[in-house]
C-alpha cells in the first residue's frame, strides 16, 4: 500500500482494495463479452441490439474506472490488465461462436446478474470491514448494473 493521508486503517484499506480488484477483473471480462456481443449480434433487430450492447459496454467501462480509482485512491494498486482479468474474473467465460440476437441477449443478461449479485454482496462486505465509501460506491454500482439489466432484458421477446 502506498502512503495516503486517508484516515481508514491500512487494514480496512488492503480489505477494500482486495475486494475492489476483484471486482475490477470481472467489470474487465463483462466489458469484453459485452463487445464480443456487439460486434457479432445479427438477427431483425440488429441495429437496436448493437446500439444497446455499445452502450451498455460504455457503460460498463465506467464501472471499471470507478471501482479502479477507488482502489488507487485508498493507496492500492488497480489490477487491471487483460492478463489479470482472465485469471481472476469469477463470470462464466462467453459462449463463442454464437450470432444470433436473442442468445447475445441471453448471455449479457446473465453476465450483468452476476456482476449485479457479486457487487450487491460487495456492498455488505466493504461495509462490515468499515468502509462505508466503496460500500456506497458499488451501492451506484448495483443500481446501474440493474439498470443496464433491464435494457438488455427489454429485448427478450415475451412468451
């Protein structure tokens, strides 16, 4: 850890930090598949479901700059390298080789719930460690992962 004048213990910093590179790695590898989808999508719908993946991976990335400054901000280190995301993301690796609009759909609203699930327990953990500000940080966090959820799941055709 590097010198800070914030007043958190170093100990409740290492926590934090720890528990923000890991999600760090994950908001990396969602970013990813979420172009992987938009660059491969086709179906009817093309136009509207390539816009919205660009978006949500906009989106997306922010989520990673957050948790990143955060991280540096308490005197750690970000880990955010490609190689440290495919090591240490916990979301299910994308399904290559698929186009189809409705199964792209399928995929990212099931990587951005567990994105949403992980950062929604983050939250208790940031806060039981006492660091109530990287508790509120991935409290904004979870509000526009399931946001971005809702848009995506907006897209799936009702039955």
């Amino acid at each position: 850890m590097r010198p800070t004048r914030n007043t958190l213990s170093e100990e409740i910093r290492t926590q934090s930090v720890e528990l923000l590179n890991r999600h760090l790695a994950a908001a990396i590898d969602l970013h990813a598949q979420v172009k992987q989808a938009h660059w491969n999508v086709r179906g009817p719908g093309f136009i509207a479901v390539h816009e919205l993946f660009d978006t949500v991976s906009v989106e997306v990335e922010g989520f990673s700059d957050r948790i990143a400054e955060r991280a540096g901000g308490l005197g750690g280190t970000a880990l955010g390298t490609i190689q440290i995301a495919v090591a240490q993301s916990f979301l299910v690796p994308y399904p290559l080789g698929i186009a189809d609009e409705s199964a792209h759909i399928f995929a990212i609203a099931g990587a951005l719930a567990a994105f949403g699930q992980s950062v929604r327990e983050a939250i208790d953990l940031a806060a039981q460690a006492g660091d109530a500000t990287t508790a509120d940080l991935f409290t904004q966090i979870s509000g526009g992962v399931d946001q971005q959820l809702w848009f995506v799941e907006s897209h799936v055709t009702p039955t």
